[in-house]
C-alpha cells in the first residue's frame, strides 16, 4: 500500500511538471512561428505573446512569482498574480513614454535571484510587503519590456498577448506549486527555486 | 455538452450571414448591421463594456435592474452628445481612461453605488463613441440604431457570462476571479493608452 502510495505521488508529481511545462510551453509556442513572421505586423497579438517569454530572466521570474503564491497560499496565491501585471503595465506605460528607470536590466537579474531565493527558502513575508516586494520588481520587468516594444505595435492585439502570456507564466508557477501538498513535492518546488536564483546570478554576472 | 453545442450552433449561424450581406434585401440594413458590429471594432469600448458587464454580473442579479437602467439611460444621452469630442479622442484614449477610472471598481467589488455609477460612466462614454460619421440623416439613424440595439446587449452578454461562474463557483472565488479578471483588463488598458500616448 506504501509503495503504491508512493508511485502514485510520483505519478501526480510528473503529471503536475508536465502540465506546468506544458503552460508554459503555450506562452513560448509563438516562437517557434518567428521563422515565417511578416514583420510588418510585428506590433500585434503573437508579439505580446511573445514578449514575455523572450528573456529567460523575465520568464524565470515570472514563474516564480506564481511558486512564491503558492508557497504563500492565500490571499497572496491571487494577488501577487494580480499585482505583478499590474504594476508591470505602469512600469510598460513608462518605458513606451520613454522614462528612464536607471539600472533596468541588473534589477531584472535581482528579481529573479531574490524570488528564486524566496522559493528555495520557502519564505513567508506578510502578504503586503510580498505584494510591494513583487510591485517592486514588476516595474523593471515592465519598463523594459516597454523600452524594447516594436514601433509598429498594434496597441489591443499587443497588450492583450502580453498580458496573457504573463498570466500564463504565473499560472505554469501556480500549478507547479501544488506540488507542496506532498514532502517530495516541495523539494521539487525548492528545486525549482535554486534553478530560478541560479538564472538571476548568471544574469546579473555574465 | 449541451452548454457547448447551444452557442457554438449560435455562433455558426451568425457567422453562415455573412454571404447574404452582399444581397441584402431591405434598403439601409447594411448601416444598422455596421452599427451592430461597431462596438465590437473600437477596443476601448470592448474593455469598457467588460468592465461594466463583469462588475453587474459578479454582483448578482439583485443590482442588475438599476444599473442597467443608468447605463441605458447614459448611453442614450452620450450618444447625443457625440459630437462634443474630437472622433479621435472618443475613439482612442477617453475610452482607456475611463477603464482606468471604472476597473478598480471590479478588482475590488466596488458596492452597489460605485457599481450603478461606473454603469452610467460606462454607458455615457460608450454612448459618446456611438454616434456614426456625419452623413444623411437617415442613414445615421439608423446605424445609430444598430450600435444602441447592440451595446446593451454586449454588456448584458458580458454580466450573464460572469452570472455564471459566479453561480458555479465557490463564493470565495468569486472575488478572486473578479479580482483577477479586472487587474488584466486594468493592466492591457494601462499599455494601451501608454501606446496611444506615444502615437
């Protein structure tokens, strides 16, 4: 019955990092149509889509965000995810507007680091410090995905791609971290953590 | 499975008559179907109706009534006043402000005055990008017509649809999914309007 129950977990536990994978697999899925893309319409849905998952520094965080609700639970389980494309919007607002933020790209690199290690450590801020923690950082990943948006960009089509495939990442992060429910789950999701804080310092050195 | 096949049969349809435009038999039925269609091109004004419609619809039926009344009423009086603001602006940024002002409401389940509030500015500024080009006067009543035929409607679509989830979910959930729902909106109206700034 123990090793039934055991492969068993490890069943739902693949089951849950496919799935995951999978989610996020959907948010980078507009990649892969690059190839054939008429740049003409550089600016539509497909570049929002797209734009989120590009820098794997901004799409290691962003699934973070979604592993740290998780470890958090409620209320922070929604309203991280709510907060970050949030204040990412206002942080995209000033990059289109041309406002400069002064060290953008290494805050980036920071963010990722720091919510690696707040995975990894399985850290339990309030939920409103969390929230400005998260806010935080949502600026600087919004303000460069502003400064780099295409000159040609179809404002609903794009905003609406970018918002998905943010709420998609989080999303692939949420499921993710139910694997906490289990002991050998949440080695994975600390596992996780390492893997995301290790993307940040690579970032921030290389 | 019958909750699928029902509107995948309607939207079937409505899709088959689009070759029959072509030949359409009764004279000006072209500009009440452009109207009909004309909410659905602005997206400002789709973000809008959301809004309003998701806010009506996660409070129940109870609050429907009155808002729908200040909205119809509002949209009725901004339609007449179309021509107050540059075609522009009320196509382009009035609407994405007005989300800015009205979503919050949504993401935190504003109480039944904020809500028939935002119904009546939502109807207004709707209202406002209603009114067709200038043209015969015939022909502008009538794709009038069409837009005010089909707005209340599409908010109305809008409150059914998250009548139901509401009604099938948890009632913890609902402020979630009201929550989450509203900040998307909030945040691609934000981008927007940075981006029509910027133009």
């Amino acid at each position: 019955m123990k090793l039934l129950t055991a492969r068993h977990h490890r069943r739902i536990c693949a089951q849950r990092i496919l799935t995951a994978l999978l989610l996020a697999c959907i948010a980078a899925w507009p990649l892969a149509a690059l190839a054939h893309a008429d740049h003409a319409h550089d600016g539509g849905f497909l570049a929002g889509l797209v734009h989120p998952v590009l820098g794997v520094d901004h799409l290691v965080a962003m699934v973070a965000v979604g592993l740290w609700g998780a470890i958090l639970g409620a209320p922070a389980l929604w309203l991280l995810p709510v907060t970050f494309p949030l204040v990412m919007a206002v942080g995209g607002a000033l990059g289109v507007l041309g406002v400069p933020l002064i060290h953008v790209e290494p805050a980036i690199a920071v963010s990722a680091m720091a919510l690696g290690l707040l995975v990894a450590f399985m850290v339990r801020l309030p939920t409103a410090i969390s929230m400005v923690l998260v806010g935080l950082f949502a600026i600087f990943h919004g303000h460069a995905h502003g400064t780099e948006l295409p000159e040609a960009a179809n404002a609903f089509s794009y905003a609406l791609g970018f918002v998905i495939a943010t709420g998609l990442l989080h999303l692939a992060g949420i499921y993710l971290g139910t694997l906490l429910r289990w002991p050998s789950g949440a080695w994975i999701v600390r596992g996780c953590g390492v893997a995301v804080a290790l993307v940040g310092v690579a970032f921030l050195v290389i | 499975m019958k909750s699928i096949v029902a509107p995948t049969l309607l939207a079937v349809l409505i899709g088959w008559a689009n070759p029959v435009w072509a030949h359409s038999p009764v004279p000006g039925i072209e500009g009440f179907y452009v109207g009909l269609w004309h909410p659905l091109t602005v997206p400002g004004q789709i973000l809008l109706l959301s809004v309003v419609g998701l806010l009506l619809g996660f409070r129940g039926v109870k609050l429907a009534r009155p808002a729908f009344i200040a909205f119809t009423v509002s949209l009725a009086i901004g339609a007449a006043f179309g021509r107050s603001l540059p075609a522009e602006a009320i196509a382009g940024w009035v609407p994405l402000a007005a989300v800015l002002l009205t979503a919050p409401a949504l993401i935190f389940r504003a109480g039944e005055v904020v809500a028939i509030v935002v119904a009546a500015l939502g109807g207004l500024v709707v209202g406002l990008g209603s009114l067709p080009e200038p043209g015969p006067i015939g022909a502008v009543a009538i794709t009038l017509a069409g837009s005010l035929a089909a707005i209340p409607f599409m908010m109305l679509g809008m409150a059914a649809a998250a009548e139901a989830v509401r009604a099938r979910l948890p009632p913890s959930w609902t402020g979630t999914v009201a929550g989450v729902t509203g900040a998307w909106i909030l945040a691609i109206a934000t981008l927007m309007l940075a981006l029509e700034m910027r133009i």
